[in-house]
C-alpha cells in the first residue's frame, strides 16, 4: 500500500514541477529580463534541496512504473510483486546513494 501511496505523491510532484517549469520558461517569451530574475532566484541552496528531492521521486516513480507494469502484463507478476517491490527498493539505493553524494559535493561548491 504504501509504494501506491508514494507513487501518487510521487507522481503529483513531478506534475507540479512540470508545470511550474512550463510557466517559469515561458516567461522567456514575455520578458527575458523578469525570466532571469526568476532563475537567480533558483540559486538557494533550499531549492538545491528541491532538486535533488526531484530526482529522488522521478527515480522511485520510474522504478515503481516499471514493477506495476510488470504486475499489470506479465502472468507471474502479481505472484513475485512483493519481491519485485524488494528490488526496486536496492536498484533505487545503489543508485540514489551516489547521486545524493554527487549532488551534495556539487552544491556544498555551488554556494561557497
């Protein structure tokens, strides 16, 4: 249940991202000059947090895709979902813990 719950918030946030960035751009086309005032204010370190919290839910939400499209059209899904489940959550560490290292270095630079 709860991997169904964080694919909906998951997926909710990816959308509000999506359309915040649609928005933000567009103000490009309107005026460059308030479309760069927008972007500088992306520089916080708060917003680098936002980020990688960006990264963390399209990486669960595409993991957890790809086992609930396993479950809906392979015959044995239903039966190997609990350990499907299982090995999204390693696939997602091994590669979640070294991109929260990397993204971490990179910001700890970024604002020094």
């Amino acid at each position: 249940m709860w991997s169904w719950v964080l694919h909906r918030i998951t997926g909710a946030t990816i959308f509000f991202f999506l359309f915040v960035h649609v928005l933000d751009t567009a103000l490009v086309r309107v005026s460059p000059q308030t479309y760069n005032e927008v972007i500088a204010t992306y520089k916080t370190p708060i917003v680098g947090l936002m980020e990688f919290g960006l990264v963390a839910a399209v990486g669960f939400h595409a993991l957890n895709g790809i086992r609930i499209i396993l479950i809906d059209f392979w015959s044995e899904g239903p039966r190997h979902q609990k350990t499907m489940l299982w090995v999204i959550a390693v696939v997602y560490l091994l590669v979640m813990v070294p991109a929260a290292v990397t993204i971490g270095i990179h910001m700890m630079e970024h604002f020094r």
